[in-house]
C-alpha cells in the first residue's frame, strides 16, 4: 500500500530531508527540524526555531561535540545520534549542577514470529553499541523506550505475549546492572513487570537502576489507554506505586510512562514531589498523537519548571496473526507507524530538536539543572497554583453526587439562535 | 535602538514575509503560518503544517469564505480577518451543534498620555468595525482581549491607571451589549473591574454579555503573575468566583484569563465543570512568552477535550514615567511588544493559524461543539484520569507538614559522580 516514490526529488534545497512521492505529498524525511533547516534560508530558520523550540538562556540550544567513539559506534550501527547543551545562569550562592541525560530510542530487532528468547536477546545485542555510545559520551542518566524487551503487542490482544513480562530484578534488569556498574550511571529501565508476590500480576513498569547497579525502586504506570490499538487495559491495571520521585547521585527524577503524558495532574504529581528530570518513555503511532508528541512534553516542562525527556520507539512491528481496530476497517497486522522523535524540553520552554522518525538514536543533553530553580523562582508558578482550591474541587468532583458549577443565561428557554 | 534594515529582501520566495536586518535576522514577518508557507514549497508546507497544526477530521481546516462586508471592512479600517472551520463526525443520535466564535485583537488607539476618557473613547471607535465584521459574519460568541478598555499599564506600578476601573455592568459592558443585541451574540468582555459592594476592590474581571444584551455573569481572574513587569498584583487579588461555565444559547464557555493559562488545573476545573470552548484572554510579551504561546492552550485543549481561544493584544505600548523592570537593566517607558497572535486550538490537537503578530485582527473560527464529546469518547482522558488520587495528593500537599514521596538511593552518601 506504499505510496509510489517519484524519481525526481522535491525542489528547493531539501532533497537531503525528504522525498516527494506520486501524490505530491513528501515522506522520509529524519526530523521537522531537519526539514526545515534544509528548506529555509537560515535567518528564516533561526527565527522559524526560536518560536518552534525557544531560546535558552536568550540563545539557541547549543550543540554538544560528539566523542570519537560514539561517533563510530553510531556510524557503524546505523543509530541517530544528537548532542545539545542546556545552560543556566551562574548563581552566587550554589553551584552549577550539570548532568549527562541520554535516551534511547530503538526499533525492535527480530521478526515477531522469531523464538521470543530469540527476540529478546537481539534486542539487547542492539541496545549494546548504543548504551556503549552513551556511557562512553559520558551520560550520567540514561533512559530507554516502553517496554523495551519487545515488541508492543498489546494491539493483537493475545495473551501470549505475556510470556515477556519478568521481575524488577530479572533478566533484562540484570543486563543493564552491568552497564550502569562500568559507566557509573543510572538507568530507568521501562519493562513488563511480572509480580510474583502478587500471584503474577503483570505490570508496567520502570525500574530504576542506580549508578553502582543497585535496584534504586520501581514506578508502575498510573494511566493505562483504551485508544486505537492501544489495548494496554487488557494486560495490566493501573500503578499503584504512586508517583515516586528516585533521589539519584545526579539528580530527582521521575518517570511517567506513555499515555500519563496526556494527564497534566500525572506530571503535576511528580513535580510537587520535587522531580528535576521526568522521563516519558512511549510507543506511539503517527496518525494518532503526532502532532500532539511535543505540546504535552513541553507543556508539562514549563507548568512543572522542571526537564522532560520523552522517548517513542521506532519504525513498523508486523505481528503473526491480523487483527481488527474497533474502526470499521478491515483486518491488519501491524500497530502502524511508531515515528521516534525523541527530545528533551526545558522548563524554560526551549527544546532539543527530535531525533529521527525512522532510525535507533541516542540524544544526549547536558543540563544545568539548577534551571529548575530558576524557573520557579521568576515564574513563580508554584506558588500562584492555590493548590487549595483544587484540592477542595477535586474533593467534590470525585463524589458521585458532584454538580458542576454552571451559571445559565435565565433568557436561555426564552430566545434562541 | 530599532536594527537597521537593509535594502535587500530575504532570498527565497518569502519576501512577502519578513525583512532582513543589517546583522541578518528577520523581522515584520505577519505569523509563522504565513512565513512558512511563503518560505516552503507546498508539499514541505503540507507535512509541516500537518506536524506543527495538527488535522481536523484527518484533513488539514478548511478556510471559511469571509463575507465581503467583513472583507470591507478589514481592508478599510487595516485589521486581519481570516476564518476556518473545525469539522466533527457526523453523529446518528444527536444533531450538529455549530457555533461561531469571534477573537479580537488590537493595539490601543491614543497615545498614553491622552485623557484616560479619550484614550478609552478611541478604544471603544477602533473595535466597532471589528464587531461589526464579527457581527455581519454570524459570529454566535464574541471574545475581546484582556482589559480591552487600556492600556495595560500595570507594568507602571502607578495607581492612577485604576482610573480604568469600572462595574461589570459599566459602561464598556452598555457599550457591548448594543452590539450583542443587533447581532444576538453573546460577548466575552475583560475589563479591569471595580467591585462597589465590596469597598471600590478592583478584579481583573471577564464579564458575560448573552446574546439578548443581558448580563449573564461574570468571573474575576484566578491566577496573578509576579513576572517580569507584569506587577499586577500590585493592582488586584486572585480571583473569588471559582471556575464558573457560562451555559449560552450556544454553548457552554468558561474564560481563563491570561497569567491562568500557565496552570494546568486551572484549565482542567472549567473542563470539569463542564466548558465546551475556554477563551484565554490575555496580555504577554515577546521575550517572555512567544515559544509558550501555542503549547499552553493547545495542550489544555487537547487534555481537557474543549475548544481554546487565545487572544493576545498587538503593538507596543509606550508610557509617560519610565520605569524599571528588576533585572538590572536601564529604566525604559515601555511594556515590549505584545505579538498578537490569537488562535483557536480544537480538542483533537488541530489549531488554527494565528493573526498577525503586529495588526489587529479578527480570527473567526467555526466548530461543530460535538467534537469535543467526541474526543472524550475516543481518548477516555475523563475516566482514566483516576481524580481520586490527586484529591487526596493535593489535600496532602496543601499541609505545612507535607512530605513529598521521595526514594533515595542507599548508596548516595556512599559514592558520588
């Protein structure tokens, strides 16, 4: 069903970012941030970015030099790899706290059909060169996609996939205690959790792996969708961990794990607990949430004063058997379109650009996180919130018997358009 | 200190857009939509759009034929007018419900340093051919910008600009509701509101004019800024009339004035209340807020399943006593540029372009309100948004005794980076 791709490349000087197809419309292309560098004179590009991705600090984002070895690793693994410098101002009385955060974003790796032990283990042989990439670029924080063991299967609605799910201290978890031992950094690791206290409860779940390899917690998923293909509510129950922020050797962070991203109360919650950096692992497709992917991460920066790294896997996953979508439209095996785009925003509304809709990638940035601060104490959001007034609201909304408050026109039975 | 500007034009086709200045950045372009789509060829524009505005119905809005007298009047008192139409599906148990909203924004009219009475007067002469363009175009509700009646003036911190000050049933409101009753529209109007049963309080206020000249109600701004020389609260307290919804003839509004836009459960307790559409009404400058601008009110939009309508006012406003602005630098006599740009976000993450960023203007934007019942249907944000534990959260949190659900690492003061 692929559009058919025309010879000739589209005009002006974007051929690199993008190829024109038989309809006219243009498909390929790595990021919006790369198409429009290479569509737009740059003094039309630069104001183009300051209001698509801000400033920081009254400056462009400022590129971070990529080390050789990442470098290589990237070039001979087919991996997007993008560096970029979050500053903040000097202060007098503390100083400046400066962290590595890297999140990966990768396809999977086998076939659906292969054995799982077989899946399983090739995606971890692919992640490898990139956590490789990271630890040796000096990443102190590293973060990967939702349910990174496998395939997002949750669209089929078979059981089996099941199969995936393992302890917090399991084997994936295990693979990872080793990078986090060599590269001294921490890992937010997102699986499907197997809960053997709990008579095999299947969770989703991030587990936070300290920089020495220690199991720091875990966070179970809050929101769970009943959208599109997401069947995620047939699997697993909503968190009951709360909204726990993990006070590392670098830094509070957080993690609210995809579709929490579209409840600003979940990224209220791990603010008022005093996260710096939330992660956003996801898997999410193009026709459903792709021009929603960078509002409600930059939004959730800026309301919370505090970093958001979000994360989307990448490329198509074609399962064995077809399934329908509650849409009206015929069977199909595949979830569509997982389209990467990885970034990470600022509190002071700048933003990364993404990385590719296509590739595996790692985006490293290095922040000051004393932002945060800073944010909160010009913007003063925090303490204009009058938190009391939502707490009584929420209080009554939450009672069966909740009336909202309306005031109607009296005339409103009286007249009309 | 204005840059100087150059005889050439920007290369590309984008003259029409913007103007290069001597150290090679742009300005005077009229949006980013118009820049873009005089900058890139119409495939690249299509994608770009279809990422950075979203779909509507999966198709991109559709322009809405701008009658001629509205036309007439746009070209004869120079204001912007541009019209698009939000479509929903069509639904089998309850008819199309659409309605269309009318968002002003404009520069003052006097300099000043004129009589407040003329400045006001002048003010009241600039709008009556904008609400007439509305009114001829069937604009069902109309929404002005914040404190239409002034200058925003509270950068000065001087009290005799609460001159401005006026009952909500004052007389722009008698002003207003001429124009409500010839054209049945129900009009939003922000003014600076002087309450005299409660001992001459000022509010900052939207005052709720029905489609028949009556006053439906009104409500006073929840959120006051302490930002940059936004010093309102030197003027007037947080609001004390809730999160009202307004049920009109033509549907259900709520009005979250400016600084309010920046909280999330702001946003959400109109929603809870049941809003259809939200205006935002509101007053903010370049450097402070521009890359914000969109993501707020279109993720408010999208989380809460409503319309937004975001107005801000154009132009520079210059005022007779310099003042300083707490960051240092030399004492200036004004506010910096208010970059209009009013636009309407929909539910389902589409949005409209926005009005100039230096005229005044006039967006009409029709919309079948049964989208918004129709992306509550699909993306379940109201029932998974487990309320419940953000009540009790937030009962929490509003104690001095709070202590926020911290997981610290063991081994923190053990090692360290």
């Amino acid at each position: 069903m692929e559009k058919k791709e025309e010879v000739s490349k589209e005009h002006g000087n974007s051929e690199a970012a993008s190829r024109t197809l038989s309809d006219g419309s243009i498909c390929g292309f790595e990021s919006l941030h790369r198409l429009l560098e290479s569509s737009l004179s740059p003094p039309v590009f630069k104001e183009v970015s300051r209001l698509l991705i801000g400033l920081n600090c009254g400056k462009p984002l400022e590129p971070l030099t990529i080390v050789e070895t990442a470098k290589g690793l990237s070039s001979q693994h087919d991996f997007d790899i993008q560096a970029f410098s979050f500053q903040a101002d000097k202060e007098l009385l503390r100083e400046s706290r400066i962290v590595r955060v890297g999140l990966i974003q990768n396809s999977i790796s086998l076939p659906t059909t292969a054995p799982f032990r077989d899946q399983k283990q090739a995606i971890f042989q692919k992640l490898k060169p990139i956590i490789d990439a990271a630890g040796s670029s000096g990443v102190n924080i590293l973060c990967l996609q939702e349910a990174w063991t496998m395939p997002f299967a949750f669209c089929t609605r078979e059981k089996r996939w099941c199969e995936f799910a393992e302890p917090a201290d399991g084997e994936s978890t295990q693979f990872l205690q080793v990078f986090a031992r060599k590269y001294n950094m921490v890992i937010v690791s997102p699986i499907l959790e197997r809960d053997l206290k709990h008579g095999e409860t299947i969770w989703n779940t991030a587990v936070i792996i300290g920089n020495n390899g220690n199991i720091i917690g875990k966070h179970r998923k809050n929101h769970i969708p009943r959208v599109g293909d997401f069947n995620e509510s047939t699997y697993y129950m909503e968190g009951n961990t709360g909204h726990p922020v993990f006070e590392t050797v670098y830094g509070k962070i957080g993690v609210n794990i995809c579709y929490g991203r579209h409840h600003p109360l979940n990224w209220l919650a791990f603010g008022l607990n005093g996260a710096e950096i939330v992660f956003n692992p996801s898997a999410t497709v193009g026709e459903l949430s792709e021009p929603m992917w960078p509002i409600e991460a930059r939004n959730a920066a800026i309301a919370n004063s505090y970093f958001v790294g979000s994360i989307n896997r990448v490329g198509t996953e074609v399962f064995p058997n077809p399934f329908t979508s509650g849409d009206g439209k015929p069977e199909h095996a595949d979830f569509g379109h997982f389209y990467g785009s990885s970034h990470v925003s600022g509190p002071d509304a700048s933003c990364t650009p993404s990385l590719s809709r296509n590739k595996d990638g790692l985006l490293i940035s290095e922040m000051d996180l004393n932002l945060c601060r800073q944010l909160k104490d010009k913007w003063g959001f925090r303490m204009t919130a009058r938190y009391e007034v939502y707490a009584d609201m929420l209080s009554r909304y939450v009672k069966p018997e909740f009336e909202p408050q309306v005031i109607s026109d009296p005339l409103l039975h009286k007249s009309g358009p």
